[in-house]
C-alpha cells in the first residue's frame, strides 16, 4: 500500500532557478505538490505555520526540502540548523541547493561525519 504523497517546500530566490528546478521535477514526472517560498525566513514561516502561512490545509508540513544556500534575510544554512535542531523536523529531509562551485560552503551545511561528494 502506498501512502500519500509528500509535499515539497523549494526554498530559492532566483526566479530562473525555479524555474530550472520546477521543470527538472516535472520533466522525471514528480506528481508531488510543490509550495515555493523565495527567502529563508519566508521559509520559516511556511513550515511554522505564521503569518500567511497559518492555514495548515494550504500549507501542509513538507515531507522534503528543496534549500538554497545562499538566501535573503535568513540564509539556508540558518534555516537547516533551526530546523534539524527542532525534533519535530529533526526527520524532515533537506536538499541542500547552491549554484556556488566553493566546497567550504558546501561542507558547512553538512552536519558533523558527513562529507560532500
């Protein structure tokens, strides 16, 4: 038996970028529902249910994270922390996303005894 499909949350501020990211995952047939926020705290609030985000019907928990690095007002690397360090999101899976080629920005998004390939 198959549970429900889980909802995506992407995480992105460059408009070309969702685009990209958007056609990717409808190009390998994701059916999934994808809610797309353009800032960190943006992302925040969507997950948290605040400010426009409250309706948990139109805004359901994401059961996977599409996340930038690299974002306006709360950067990703803030958002991952708040959230692997929330034991309710703890379980949550997040895609770390950057278009930066420089591997110290990548290693510093991966938590302790993990590397970056």
């Amino acid at each position: 038996m198959k549970g429900k499909p889980v909802d995506i949350l992407l995480v992105e501020d460059n408009e070309d970028h969702i685009e990209l990211t958007l056609r990717a995952l409808k190009n390998n047939n994701v059916i999934n529902e994808i809610h797309v926020v353009k800032d960190g705290r943006e992302a925040l609030d969507f997950v948290y249910h605040q400010g426009k985000y409250e309706d948990t019907e139109k805004y359901p928990r994401p059961g996977l994270i599409l996340l930038d690095i690299h974002l306006p007002k709360v950067n990703g690397l803030e958002v991952l922390e708040t959230l692997k360090k929330d034991r309710d999101y703890k379980s949550v899976p997040i895609i770390m996303l950057t278009t930066s080629s420089r591997m110290k920005r990548w290693r510093e998004a991966m938590p302790a005894g993990l590397t970056a390939t």
